[in-house]
C-alpha cells in the first residue's frame, strides 16, 4: 500500500545526540530535543511525518570535501581527541559518524521529494555544516550539509540550477566557497555585518569569481537590526534574485540564532518572523521550481526560544 | 611593517625611448596603471601612467583630420617625452605608514621602490590596502571584532589580556583608540572563536562592557 504523500516530512535521528560537546559549548544535543518536543506537543502539526536519516556515502562527502579532511576527521576522533583545529570545534569518539549521518539526511530527505513522497521536507541535524569548508572546519560545522545536498541532488536528479538561502545570523562561508565559481548553482545570505560578525565574510561586496561572478549574493545586515530590516530585504533582493534565477530546486540553511533572545548575534528577530520567512520559501519553491524545498538545520543556540522559532517557521512552510 | 614585504619585486619597466604605442601595449595587455621608467643601469629616470598615455592620446572631440595628425605624431612619440620625471620614490626601509602618508600628500597611485637609485619594486596603493587588510584581519574567516567600553581605569587592558589568555580564549588584534569628540577611549579586540557569547558574558562578569 502506498502512503498518501505527506505535507512534510522531518528527517532526523537519535544518533545526532552523540555528538559530544562538552561542557561549556553552545551547540549541545539539548538543542534537538527541545525542538522535537516542541513540534511533537503542537496539535496543529499532526500530519508530520517523521523519518530517520541515512550516512552519505563517502563519494558524496567526497563531491564537496577533500578526502585529506575527511580522514584527518575520522583519525581526529579515533585517536580521542577533543576538539580540532581550534577549541571551537569540540569533537568526541561518535562525531565523524554523526556528522556523516547529519550530511545524510538531506539526501534521505532529496530521494522522498524526487519519488513524490512528500511535499516538503525539513532535516533536523546536527552538528551544522554552513560553516565548514572544503578542507577544514569553522565554528561547530564539520560537514556542510547544504552543499552535499545540493550536489546530490545536482548530480543525482539533474537539477542543475540551484539555490541555498541562508537566514542563519551568520555568514555560510562555507556554501560561499563551494559556489562562488559556479554559473549554476546560487548563494543567498541575510547575515549580521561581517564587521561584527563570525566569521568575519559575507561583505556584499563578495559576488562570485569567473563563471560564478553574480552566483553569491550577501546582504549584512547592521547589529540592532530585526524583522522590519530582514522583511524589506526577503520581500526585494531576495525574491527578486531567486524569481530572476529561475531555480529547479531550493535549499533552506535555516538557523535560528538571529533571535533577539539568541547571544550568538547582535539581530533581533522576534519568534514570529520565522513564520514569515518560512511563508516565503514556501511560496518561492511553488512559484519557480515546482515546490521542490528542502530546509537543513543550522544554527540557533537559545533554548528558551529555539523550540518556538522553529515551530513557526514550520508553521510557515505549512501555510497554503 | 617595512614595506618590502609587500610590493611588487622587480617589476616591469620601460626605457625613455621606448615608442608611446608600444608602452600603451605594455600597460593595456598587464593591466597595469604605473610602470617606472630606467636608464640603461637600471637607475629610475621617471615614471608613466596609464593616465599621462590617455592624455596623450588625441581626444575623439577632435574633427577627423585633426586627430588623424595627432595620431600620428603620438605614434612617434617616446615615453620621454609625456613621463613624469620628479618623482618621490620609497626604499625598502620605507614602512607601510611613510607610504600611507605619500600616498595621502601627492594623491599618487603607485611609488617606485630604490635601493642605491635603482628600481627594485613597485607599490601602489592597492598594496597598500592588501597590507592592512591583513594587519587588522579584516575578511580573515573564522574572527569577529567585539568593541569594548574603555571605562578608563588604570590597568583595563591588561585586565582584558589576563581574562582572555587564562581562559584560552584565542585574539589575535586589540586596538585602543582615542575619540576626541567623545574624548574617551574606545577599544576594538578581534577575537578568533565562534563562542562570542561566552566571551561578552566573561568580560560581563569581569566588569568589562562590550558595545556595539
Ligand atoms: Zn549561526
């Protein structure tokens, strides 16, 4: 018997518990659970559909990383080692496993879309990604999620033409660096002013190099501001650029540290606008590439406000 | 911060007698805008833009026969004869801020670099900038510069250095500026971790404000 498709499915697993952080770090396992519970007790969301995820096989993580970082990764966490390449990016003895099974997840979530099982889907992981780069990691990000979805489904289910909007408060340096030479594949992120902001990239300046001139677009935003600054940019040069792009397909680097109540960043979103925000991908996936819509989980460290800034934003995508 | 490190090592130059169309093709096809001009020992005799060659050229304003004429009299022409010749040179002892200032004073692009007369670099401003983009780690990946409230208290910095270094907390810049309007100090620390709150709420602790 086959299932009606479900409105959206959520690709997540108890395994991205494991990955051990220590003590005294923000991006802890506490953050997953506070958002499954949230979306769990929420009547509205009965028809969620939840799913596990599966590892990406080394040849994808291969499309988007040198395999020099991939083994320096797997030894790092053998040998039982804490953190690597700075204290930022604590690992443990489950991390290269875990983090492989959160890369994962957007394939998983891919496959469900292209056989029409389900409208929409939302891969719940950790540990992020946007930050982490070909060979090495920054700021808690090992594997960049985004980008190992976008070549799978590039290469796998030949929509070329992409798009990765990013409304995490940080620059995605990291989906900067694997596009920004690219005719096909675009980068979009609403981010807090790289003066004042980690890591430090993101300048508007930043467009793209040869082929991929015009394939980046970064829209800092000054600290202080909130929705009334982050609604004029998604409602102009955002949907302007992702209408002009004509995309086939559209990934979500969806982090909710822009929060006023977030300390990770100097924005001051109210919970409220992720539903907003998630209203508008919903309707840009419909209007230019046929509702093809995949968001990935990035960061959003505040756990008093996590739970309800990523049930609106589901609340948005739901929106008709 | 000497400039040597910086410029461009023994960089293209031209003689005084080398034809104007040959110079333009020089600069259009390098995509340079400075090039120094040397004697047959290497010894600078001038210097040349992209702008004196524009000059020289004749202005599409002019009626067809007239520029025809000109034409032809700037194809004969020699790099001698439109060079600038009293030019400021640096040395390698120059430091980024003597060619901060020249730069600032005589509104030039670029500097020939002299070591006994002779032409062993080139820097521009453009180097310049590349230079102290890098001694503030502007653009660096993986940084954020946090402003600190200068409260004016004897010891404030080392105070600041103290918290960080004991909890090994990674900085690599800590600027203190004075603000003659506000006549305090403000004070700029780039920090190299991700873990900024932790590090506001450190200092907050400590007594020490973060602004924005
Ligand atoms: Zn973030």
């Amino acid at each position: 018997m086959r299932l009606p498709p479900s409105l959206l499915t959520l690709i997540t697993d108890s395994r991205f518990l494991d990955h051990d952080t220590g003590c005294d770090h923000p991006e802890i396992p506490a953050r997953l659970q506070i958002i499954l519970a949230a979306l769990k007790q929420n009547d509205s969301f009965a028809g969620l559909r939840f799913e596990n995820s599966r590892p990406a096989e080394r040849h994808w993580l291969q499309e988007v990383h040198d395999e020099s970082w991939l083994f320096r990764f797997e030894e790092a966490v053998l040998s039982g080692k804490t953190s690597i390449d700075h204290t930022d990016n604590q690992i443990c003895y489950d991390s290269y496993e875990v983090a492989a099974l959160a890369a994962g997840a957007g394939l998983a979530a891919i496959d469900l879309l292209e056989q029409g099982q389900t409208e929409q889907a939302f891969c719940l992981v950790r540990p992020p990604g946007h930050h982490a780069e070909r060979v090495r990691p920054f700021g808690f990000c090992f594997l960049n999620n985004c980008v190992v979805a976008a070549r799978y489904w590039q290469q796998r289910y030949g929509r070329k033409r992409l798009v990765v909007f990013d409304f995490d408060a940080h620059h995605g340096n990291g989906i900067q660096s694997a596009f920004e030479r690219e005719a096909d594949s675009l980068y979009v992120s609403i981010h807090e002013h790289p003066s004042f902001s980690y890591p430090g990239t993101g300048y508007s300046d930043e467009q793209g190099f040869g082929d991929g001139r015009g394939s980046i677009l970064n829209l800092p935003l000054s600290p202080g501001a909130g929705d009334e600054q982050l609604l004029a940019l998604l409602n102009g040069q955002v949907a302007e650029k992702i209408g002009q792009w004509q995309p086939d397909a559209m990934i979500v680097a969806a982090g909710f540290d822009g929060h006023r109540a977030d300390e990770m960043s100097g924005l001051r979103y109210s919970t409220g606008l992720y539903e907003k925000i998630g209203q508008s991908v919903r309707r840009w996936s419909n209007l230019h590439c046929g509702g093809r819509l995949l968001s990935i989980l990035e960061g959003g460290y505040e756990l008093t406000v996590l739970g309800e800034s990523v049930e609106a934003y589901v609340q948005g995508l739901l929106s008709q | 911060m000497y400039i040597s490190r910086y410029m461009i090592k023994e960089p293209l130059t031209v003689t005084p007698d080398m034809l104007l169309p040959e110079a333009r093709r020089l600069l259009t096809e390098n995509n340079f805008r400075h090039l120094p001009v040397v004697d047959r020992d290497g010894r600078l005799v001038g210097m040349i833009t992209d702008r004196d060659l524009r000059s020289a050229y004749p202005s599409s304003m002019l009626a067809e026969s007239e520029r025809l004429l000109a034409y032809e009299q700037v194809e004969k022409a020699v790099v001698a004869d439109i060079m600038s010749v009293d030019c400021v040179g640096l040395t390698p002892e120059s430091t980024l801020d003597d060619a901060l200032l020249l730069f600032d004073r005589d509104r030039m692009g670029a500097l020939p670099v002299l070591e006994d007369g002779r032409v062993v670099g080139i820097f521009s401003s453009r180097d310049l900038l590349a230079a102290y983009k890098e001694l503030f780690g502007i653009g660096e990946k993986g940084s954020v510069l946090l402003g600190i409230d200068d409260n004016g208290q004897k010891g404030f910095m080392t105070r600041i250095v103290t918290l960080l270094e004991q909890h090994e907390i990674p900085f690599t810049r800590l600027l203190r500026i004075y603000d003659a309007e506000h006549g305090n100090h403000r004070i700029y620390l780039r920090l190299n971790t991700f873990k900024i709150a932790q590090v506001v709420n450190l200092l907050r602790e400590a007594g020490i404000n973060t602004v924005v």
